[in-house]
C-alpha cells in the first residue's frame, strides 16, 4: 500500500544559495490529515511546492508511489491540489465557473463531464449558483472557497492547503471548516492557526530552519509548551487541547 | 479613520477621466484618413504578429500571466497624472519601462492590449485609429526606446549612473518617436500640416517625455535596488545586487565626459524641430498629403505659409527657435536631474524582503537569469542565460 | 469601489435589446461604423446625418441615459479644440470661407474641422454604445467568438482581472504612503513617485508569478481551450444584416 505522500531525504536550495529544506524526510497515509506548523521561514510553503513539481530538490518526493518527476507532472497535479494562501492569485479568470473549469479542462475532460465536476465543486464548498459571478464581487470568506473549488474540481487524491484560514472571519473560517471535514481525502495544512489545525488534524509536524523537528499526533506536539518554543511557535491565550482525547470525527 | 476618510476623499477628488486632456498621442476617429488608418494598421499587425511568436519563444507558458498583470500595472500606473513642469502635467505612458523590465517585444504586446483596452472600453483612442496608435505608442514607443537604450548603454560609462543616463534618453526618445509620427500621420490625413503638427507634438512631449524619463528612471532603480532579476538582460556589471545598489555616481566621468551626451541630445532635439522648416521637404510632403485629402477637390495647394495680416500668431519664424530653445533647456533640465537622481535612488538598501516575512517571494519558476547559483537537483540543466521558455522546453513537463 | 476604475465597469449598465444581443455581433456592428463612417468622404453630410440616425437608433434601443453617453463623449472635446486652433492656416485661393474677427478660415479648413469633428463623435458614440451595453468579459468572449488570437484575449482577460486587484494594492500602498509623509498633499513628486511605483511593480510582478503558479498547479501547459461558443438567434441576425445593408447603402451613395 502507497502512502500518499512519500518524502525522503529532500534537499533544496534557493536559487541564491540559501537552503531552504534540509534532509526533510515525511510520509503521509491515505487518508491522514496533518498539520505542518512552524514560525515564518521555515520551509513550509517551500515544502509545499514540491509536492506537485513546481520547485525540485535533491532527494525522493512520491505521491501515492509516482515519482514527482519531469515526465510525470501532468499527472501529479492531478493527483495533487494546492490552495495557495491568497484567493485572489487562484481566480484568474472572468468568472467563477471558469476559474473552477480551468483544472478540469486542462485535464482534457469532455464538456459534459466538466460542468459536472464545476456544479459539484461549487456545492462542496457552497458556493452553487455564484458561478457566473466576477471573483472580484466576492468577500474574501467567498473567493477563498472557490479557490478551494478550483482544486477539488479536479478531484485530487491529496489534498494541500496553505494557511486556509487566514483572514478569514469566524462564520467563513467555521464554514470552511465543515467543508474541509467533510471531504474524504488526504490532507495537508500548513498553519499557524493552531486550534484551526487542532480540530481538523490527527498529526501535526513542526518544521524549523527547513528541518522537521517533530513529527506525532497533534494533541501531544501542541502540548509540548517548550517544544513549541523553541520552534517559535506558541498557543493562542486560552486554548489547552487534551493530550489523548479528541472529539469524535466525522 | 481619520486616514481612511482622507484617502476616501483623495480617490473621489482624483482625476478620473482628466487624462484624456494629456493624452495626446490616443488619436480619436476621424483624425487619420483611410489610406494612413490602413498602413499603419498593416503595419502594427506585422509586428504584433512577430511580437507574440518572439514573446512566446523567450516566455512560453509564461507569458500569459506576466504579460497581463504588466499591463495591469501600466493600465493602473497610466491612470496617474502627475505635475512635470510649470503646471503643466503628464502621464507615464510605460513603454519604456516595459521594454527595460520585459523585452521590447513583450512591452509590445503588453502596450497594444492596454491601448485596446483603452479604445474599447473608454473611448480614448479611436477604432480607425487604433492602428496608428498602436504603431507610436506600443511600437515606436517600445523599440525605438529600447534600441536607444541599448545603444547609449554601450557608450556610456559601464555604471549605475551610465545605465540610468540610458533609461532616461530611451524613455525620452520613446515618447518622441511616437509624437512625431503622430504628427507625420495627422499630417499625411490632411488633420494638421506638418508645419503645426511637428512642433506642437514635439514640444509638448519633450516635456512629458522628460516626466518619463524621469520617473522611468526612479521605478527602474527601485527595482534594480531590491530585485535586479526582474531586470531582463541586465548587464553583467549590474547584476551583482551589491553593486546595483550602491551609488555609483562617477564624478570624475561627468565631468570630462558629461558633455558629449547632453549634446549629442539637444542636437538631437534640435534637428527633429528646426530641420523640417528649414528643408523644402514637407512642402512635398504636404503636397502628398494634400493630394490625399481635400484638396483633390479643390485641385491646388490647400496650406501656404504666409500668416495673416493683422494677427502674429506664435508664426513660424519665433515659433520654431522658441520651440527649439524650449527643447534644448528641457534636455539639460532633465540630465540634470536624472544625475542628481540616480545619486538618491542608488542609496544601498536594507534587505528589503528576509524570506521570513514573504514565503510566497521565492522565485519558483527560476525565469530570470542568474549568475550565480547553485540549485540543488538540476544537475542536468545549465543556467547561464537560459530563457524561461528555453528552460521549460528542456524539463519537456507538457510532452504528456 | 475605487475612482481609477469606474469606467472599466464589469457589470452592464441597465438592460436593454442591444444589452442582449450576441456580444459578436455588437462588436463587428459598433465597431463598423466608425470604420465606415471614416472612409466615407466628408463632404457628403447627408452620410453622416444617416449614420448619425443610425446611432441615434442604437442608443434609443440601448435605452442609455442620454447624459451619462454626453458625458463620456467629453473626450474627444480637446482634439477637436486642436484641429480648430491651426484652422486658420487653411487657406486657398478660391472662394467662400468666413472671416471671424480678422482671421480668415477657408471652406477647406471649415471642412477639415467638420471631417475630425464627425467622424470622431462617431466613432466615441459607437464606442460607448459597444461598451454601455456589453460587459467586458462578455466583450473577451466576443472577441475569442472572432477568432482573435487567444494570447491577446487571455492577456487581456488577466489584465482585467488583475487591474481591479491591482489598482486596490496600489490605493493601500499611496494610503500608507500618505499617512506618513508629513502631511504632503501632493503625492506626484517624481522622486517618491518613482519609489512607489517600483514597489507597486515588484508587487505586480510577483503576483504574476504567483498567479502562474497556481495556473501550474492546476495543469496549465501554456494553451487554453476556448470558452463554451455563442449561439446566435434571430435577434442578433436581424440586427447584423440591418446593420450591413444600411452602412453599405449609405456608404456606396456617399
């Protein structure tokens, strides 16, 4: 059985010499979902982008046993959906329902089978009905949800979220969540929102100088006050999450 | 908020379609005759066509995106009016400055889609004319800059200083070269003789062509200061980041050698005034024109040059030196000024942007050239100088 | 919504027959007019009031306050101003012309002032008219319909989208920049301007290539299918050829 995700020993370097992600080793079940937390600079979004070849490192990046290669690309980002942070970067297009018909079509879908996954995207998310709509017109909870249609859209085996809920206020950031809970696929989600990442989550990684430094599950690592700190991270005033007990998942 | 309502009141007091007044060079109908709408259109079509396939060789799947968000950029910076010089005020018109940070022939395509944009949706710039103004402001404005730009680069001093003098004469001569011919084209449509056209254009863009100079050369050096990758082909000397960004003003060059460009540049300016009034030239031209337009009614030349009787008009004689003199103590001004401002913007900066605080400003498409870096993993690519659309075609990603 | 852009407006303004109409057939129908219109020669006016009933037609059907068409009209007011200030080099030796206090103004030039002056007022009506009644995504589809390469409409469909974006960066960016300058009103000093237009360019810059990373991601490879086609219906085929037959009528006569 594949894990979904298979990172091994993975390098990489910026262009001007910096190092980035330092023997950076991670593997990641079907079905899991984990939290990839750490301070700024990390090498979190870094990590993120050689999940679907968009930047390449030394070492072994696998999804669900298919090398991140060259030859492979198309197929892998297929697979492989990334929410980038800011909404505004993902609606390109001059409507809603061509943003989400752009993965689909690259795919080389029929017409009929686009408009399909477009109208079943746009229900996951709950944004039915908005597809003619200009993603200028709308609010930022709206535009971060159809970004997240653009990717499911395409219907991806693993699915990569940075910062979901960024800028969100509490009703989209809620609403968010209860579409994110209620897709069946793997997930990775790069956050700071430690709560966010607590309720979602079974496994959380802390990453640090390009280096993970903690891998387990998520009660126990956001527990561990001085592991936290050290890695620059802290928990919100008033959040305590119980080591060993969580809530049922849906 | 206090700010929040200063910026509001701000927006509503902006100039919103004042522009219209300093855009001289967005020929509305009516103003270029059939036969000049005609060769230029076919004109401005031939080298859009070569513009895209050469913009899509260096950019490939690039080009798309960046093209689009540039003439964003030059469609939101155009709308800003911005004073020049004793009341008067200009705009940016971005040529130049796409030229410098895309290639000429992207700025080309990336100018034409903003002066499309222009015509179709706020009426500036007719649908007849749109292939005139294309040609002077996309094309003429672009190339002619840029080559100027390339070719005062090689001569002058291989400096932050000597770099800037060469934005600020190509962003100067690209407002020209657009000016004049649109002076030639109104001319050639029997709208306004070549006599009155030529200096009336060219005087009034010495003067906005100054206030591109200069303000081309101020966004140039930002960017040179904190991102000189984004600067395509930039020249050896420059890419080094230490040595874009610090003041590299050389004094002793100026002083010996200063005088040479400055006029080499007014006789420049001079010659494009006061030569077409001292050749017998236009008059045939004119007569071209002439035999064109109207006159083919009235069978004789339409214009001569005698002015009226009890009216001195600016009249040719005090007109052209004034204009001439104009265009020669604005080039001075503004070489002047370019010095003294490349002195300011080249003040090292700190870091600008530590990776901490923009994890999305990784270059992850790697579409610059770089001189030195070591990347991990592409051991079987090379990085000198390669193209974006170069590099792509070897990782062959699309050949699925 | 920001003052920069008001005129870029997205979404239409009102509802009408010609709102719509097939944006094909608005394009190539508003778009010839002035096409025709500038070849016709200027002396024959009676072409240019039938053309002028033609878009006054339109803009009865477009339903468009009268006013707000005025004013956007506005714009050609300074090239016209133009062409009447060198009018009294016009000169020829035959008869008629008028004399205004002292200076002389032939026929030709009185012609040369009412060729600009026409044809520039319709070409700014049509254009009006085309952009009042179409939004500019429907006008992106329309030229895609017409087979205008697609490196221009994606360009210009992206420049569309980001100048919104775009322009509300910049207004944060001066809003910041005026809160702390001391109070200085004017921000179009060429020094700070540079400054911050360079910034807004970095920004703009990389927003490009985040925008072509996210296009990646989702298998972007350089081409793009062509949005779902038009179908056009009677209405659109009335308006067309009635169109046709009247600008060509008009124009053989002329």
């Amino acid at each position: 059985m594949n894990a979904a995700v298979l990172i091994k020993n993975l390098d990489y370097a910026y262009p001007d010499g910096t190092k980035a992600l330092n023997d950076v080793n991670l593997k990641v079940a079907e079905g899991e979902k984990i939290a990839i937390i750490g301070a700024n600079g990390a090498g979190k979004s870094t990590l993120l982008l050689h999940l679907n070849g968009i930047l390449q490192g030394d070492g072994v990046v696998e999804v669900l046993g298919t090398p991140v290669v060259d030859n492979h690309f198309r197929e892998i980002r297929q697979r492989v959906g990334i929410v980038f942070q800011d909404p505004d970067d993902q609606l390109f297009m001059t409507t809603v329902a061509q943003d989400v018909a752009f993965g689909p079509t690259n795919q080389g879908l029929p017409t009929a089978e686009i408009a399909e996954r477009v109208h079943d995207a746009l229900t996951a998310v709950g944004m039915n009905g908005h597809g003619h709509r200009t993603a200028h017109h709308l609010s930022f909870g709206q535009k971060k949800r159809v970004a997240t249609a653009t990717v499911l859209s395409m219907q991806p085996d693993v699915l990569v979220l940075d910062e979901p809920s960024s800028n969100l206020d509490p009703r989209a950031r809620r609403h968010l969540m209860e579409i994110l809970q209620s897709l069946h696929v793997t997930t990775i989600v790069v956050t700071h929102d430690l709560p966010y990442a607590y309720e979602l989550c079974d496994r959380a990684v802390i990453m640090s100088d390009g280096k993970i430094v903690a891998d387990g599950p998520i009660g126990k690592i956001l527990s561990d006050e001085e592991l936290l700190l050290t890695n620059g991270l802290e928990l919100p005033h008033g959040f305590f999450p119980v080591v060993g007990g969580k809530k049922e998942r849906r | 908020m206090d700010h929040a309502t200063n910026a509001c009141r701000d927006r509503a007091q902006q100039p919103s379609n004042k522009r219209a007044s300093t855009s001289a060079m967005h020929i509305p109908d009516g103003f270029i005759d059939t036969t000049t709408a005609a060769a230029t259109g076919a004109v401005s079509l031939g080298a859009l066509a070569y513009a895209v396939r050469r913009t899509d060789r260096d950019l490939g799947e690039r080009t798309v995106p960046l093209l689009g968000v540039t003439g964003a950029f030059v469609f939101a910076a155009q709308m800003l009016n911005f004073p020049v010089a004793a009341g008067t005020s200009g705009h940016l018109l971005g040529a130049m400055l796409a030229a410098v940070l895309l290639g000429p022939w992207a700025a080309v395509i990336v100018m034409s889609v903003v002066l499309v944009v222009q015509a179709l949706a706020m009426a500036d710039g007719g649908i007849t004319a749109l292939g005139a103004n294309i040609l002077n402001v996309a094309i003429l404005g672009s190339l002619t800059g840029y080559a100027v730009f390339r070719l005062v680069g090689k001569i002058a001093p291989r400096s932050r200083s000597g770099y800037m003098v060469a934005i600020a004469v190509g962003s100067w001569i690209s407002v020209m070269a657009g000016a004049i011919a649109a002076a030639f084209e109104l001319s050639f449509s029997g709208t306004i003789p070549i006599r009155f056209s030529l200096p009336a254009m060219a005087s009034v863009h010495m003067v906005i062509g100054m206030g591109e100079a200069i303000i081309t050369t101020t966004v140039i050096g930002t960017v040179l200061a904190s991102r000189p990758d984004l600067i395509k082909n930039l020249p050896q000397h420059l890419r080094n980041s230490t040595n874009a960004r610090r003041p590299s003003f050389n004094r002793s060059w100026w002083r010996r050698w200063g005088i040479i460009p400055v006029v080499l540049t007014i006789s420049l300016a001079l010659a494009t005034i006061v030569a077409p009034f001292a050749s017998r030239a236009p008059d045939g031209l004119e007569k071209v024109a002439v035999e064109q337009g109207f006159a083919a009614a009235a069978g004789e030349p339409v214009w001569n040059l005698s002015p009226f009787s009890n009216y001195t008009f600016p009249g040719l004689g005090e007109g052209t030196l004034a204009t001439a003199a104009a265009g020669a103590a604005g080039t001075i001004l503004l070489f002047s000024v370019v010095i003294l401002l490349s002195r300011r913007v080249g003040r090292p900066r700190p870091e600008t942007t530590p990776k901490e605080d923009h994890p999305e400003s990784i270059h992850p498409l790697e579409g610059h050239e770089h001189t030195n870096h070591r990347h991990a993993g592409h051991s079987h690519q090379t990085h000198n100088h390669l193209s974006a659309g170069q590099r792509s075609a070897e990782k062959s990603e699309e050949k699925t | 919504m920001s003052g920069t852009h008001h005129f870029l407006t997205d979404e239409r303004y009102g509802g009408s027959v010609l709102h719509d109409l097939d944006p094909r057939v608005k394009i190539i129908s508003m778009l010839s007019l002035p096409i025709v219109a500038v070849s016709t020669p200027a002396k024959s006016v009676w072409a240019f009031v039938a053309y002028g009933l033609i878009l006054a037609a339109c803009l009865g059907l477009s339903r468009l306050p009268l006013g707000y068409v005025a004013r956007r009209s506005l714009v050609i007011v300074p090239f016209v101003l133009a062409v009447a200030v060198f009018l009294p080099f016009f000169h020829d030796a035959g008869p008629g012309g008028y004399n205004i206090g002292g200076v002389r103004i032939s026929e030709t030039g009185t012609l040369v002032l009412w060729n600009t002056m026409v044809k520039a007022t319709i070409g700014v009506l049509s254009v009006i008219i085309l952009a009042s009644t179409t939004s500019f995504a429907e006008i992106i589809s329309g030229l895609e319909g017409l087979r205008v390469p697609r490196v221009f409409t994606l360009i210009l469909s992206f420049m569309y989208r980001y100048a919104f974006v775009l322009s509300e960066e910049f207004q944060r960016m001066r809003r910041a920049f005026m809160s702390r300058n001391g109070g200085v009103r004017n921000l179009w000093h060429a020094d700070m301007l540079g400054p911050l237009l360079g910034s807004f360019f970095l920004r703009s810059y990389d927003r490009g290539e985040r925008v072509h990373v996210a296009m990646t991601s989702r298998g972007y490879s350089g081409s793009m299918k062509v949005s779902a086609p038009h179908t056009a219906d009677t209405a659109d085929a009335v308006f067309l050829l009635t169109m046709a037959f009247l600008l060509l009528m008009i124009r053989i006569s002329a």
